[in-house]
C-alpha cells in the first residue's frame, strides 16, 4: 500500500509539472524574431495584409517579424517550409483560400493540410462580384440563370485558370441552377477581366477591389457581390444570398497557420495579437483601402472554415469532372 501511495503521489507531482511545462513555454513566447512566410510573390493582397498587419504584431509580440516571400507550386514550396519547421510558433504562414483549393484538389501534396499546419486566425475577408458585360441581356442573377437555360452552351464565363476559385463556384452555380456555360481560362484575373469588357467572354466572377473601376465606368455590370453583405461602393447592387442565391459564396479570405504541434498556448496567444490588432481604427481603414474587411475569431473557427472548404471544393470537382492540373 505505502508503495502505491508513493507512485500516485509521483505520478501526481509529475502531472502537476506537466501542466506548468506548457504555459510557461507559452509565457517565454516569442523568444527570438517570427518568420512569417508569404507563398506568394511580393505586392500581392497576401503579401500586403502580411505588412499592414506587421507593426501591430510587432509591437504585441514584443519581436520582429520577418515578412518572407517564398512562392512556387501553386504556394506549394511556402506551406511546405512551414509544414516541417519546429512545431515553436517561429515559422508562421499567410495563405489565401487557393490554399483549401489545393488542398482537396492536388493529389501528392508533400504534407497533410489539416495535421501539418495549425489555423490561428483569418486575417481578412474580400467579397467577389459576379460581372457581365453590359451588352448581355441580363441585369441580375436570375435574369442570367434564365438567359442561359434558354441558350445553353452559348455563354461564356471567364477564369483566372482551370481550378480556380471562380471556375469552382461557376461550376457550383450550374450544378445548383441546371445552366450550362462555356469555361474559357486565363492567365490571371486580369486577363479574365479585361476578357470580359471586351466581350470576348460575357461573365465573370473577381474581387471587388480589382473589379469596381471597370463597374464604376460601366464597363462591367455587377450582378451581385459574394459578401454576407452588400459593398459599400456598390449599395445597389444585392449579394448573392440576397438575388437568390445563399448556397453561392463568393468571397475570398486570408488567413494565418502556425506549424502542425504548436502548442496550443502560443496558437492562443497568436490568436489574441491578431483580435487585439484589429481593434485599431486605422488598420480597419488601410484594410478598407486593399478591399478587405478584417477578420479575426478564434482558431477552431478558422479550422471549421478551413474543413468545410476542402470537403465543399472535393464535392465540386467530383460532380464537375474537374482534374487538378
């Protein structure tokens, strides 16, 4: 009996030291500057929400962040770099919603999305519009729907690529309406927007920041925005949910993972810098400026988001016949 008593005594201890061991790993946290990895070229939305974001982390964290770009492999190469780094909260990754595309779609990843990186917050959200060129005899969604079941196969919708986020939600509005519309992708958002002011394609689906020139100058008719609400530069115009549409989300968001294995504690204390940082005015603003809308919440809110967007984009390919490529 004396014996047992010493080993649950022991054991006891041992738990006790066990449960200080990680805060006090976590209070230590940030010991030396964070690595904060970009798979991105520089100058992209990604690349920028990384340095608005930059001072105010900076400033909570009490270390420098070294903003780093690393792209290639459709971002591939950056996630992978964070993915095998020590599980510290020191390597840190930006992605923006490709990162869920890739993930349920690209076949021999060199890591597991949902094991090898830790979400800790979305960082920003950017509502998409559904655009058409003023010559189509279509001023809202449900004129549209009903333009391409009376002519179907004769629409052309433009892509910045074949898997893309908009050739995946193109792909969804059919599978959800029964239209039939022909895919033309492109290089690029831009190309695919340009495509469709000039008539080239009739439909397309970008961010609100890179598209509200051309609405503004009536080059492109915007026949509803992605966002959970309507744009303030576009008051006019509905979101989908509003047109008819509540099961089209176009939207697109930025996010920030840690290493799979980061201690809970310091993904918590990442997670409050980055809630704290965006009670600040003027980064609301600079957010507004880039055509975001700051995110936040917590950690296992971002990982929901993260799951239900692979498992959504897997479902899409499948019923599309849609190949990673």
């Amino acid at each position: 009996m004396r014996l047992k008593s010493c080993v649950l005594l022991l054991a006891a201890a041992f738990g006790a030291l066990a449960g200080l061991a990680t805060p006090g790993l976590a209070q230590k946290y940030p010991d030396r500057p964070i690595r904060v990895i970009v798979p991105l070229p520089p100058g992209g939305s990604v690349d920028v929400v990384a340095r608005l974001l930059q001072p105010l982390l900076e400033k909570s964290l009490g270390q420098p962040l070294i903003v780093e770009n690393r792209s290639g492999a459709s971002g591939t190469i950056g996630a992978n770099a964070v993915a095998t780094a020590p599980p510290d909260g020191h390597t840190l990754l930006l992605v923006p919603t490709t990162f869920t595309i890739t993930a349920a779609l690209h076949p021999k990843l060199p890591f597991d999305p949902l094991r090898a990186l830790a979400p800790v917050a979305v960082l920003g959200r950017s509502a998409q519009l559904v655009l058409a060129n003023p010559k189509l005899a279509a001023n809202n969604m449900q004129e549209f729907v009903a333009l391409a079941k009376t002519n179907p196969n004769t629409i052309n919708y433009a892509t910045p690529g074949v898997t893309s986020q908009a050739h995946l939600l193109f792909e969804l509005w059919s599978l959800q309406t029964g239209i039939r519309m022909q895919h033309v992708p492109y290089r690029g958002g831009a190309p695919a927007l340009m495509a469709t002011v000039a008539g080239e394609t009739q439909v397309t689906l970008i961010s609100s920041s890179i598209a509200l020139p051309q609405v503004e100058a009536k080059a492109l008719r915007a026949l509803a925005t992605g966002g959970a609400v309507r744009e303030p530069q576009l008051p006019d115009v509905p979101t989908t949910a509003e047109a008819g549409f509540p099961k089209f989300p176009a939207s697109q968001w930025i996010g920030l993972l840690a290493t799979g294995g980061t201690p809970r504690e310091i993904v918590e204390r990442l997670n409050g810098a980055i809630n704290r940082a965006f009670e600040d005015k003027t980064l609301q603003a600079r957010f507004a400026e880039q055509g975001f809308s700051t995110g936040g919440g917590s950690p296992d809110d971002f990982r929901s988001l993260i799951e239900g967007e692979i498992a959504q984009w897997k479902d899409i390919a499948r019923a599309s016949n849609i190949v990673m490529q």
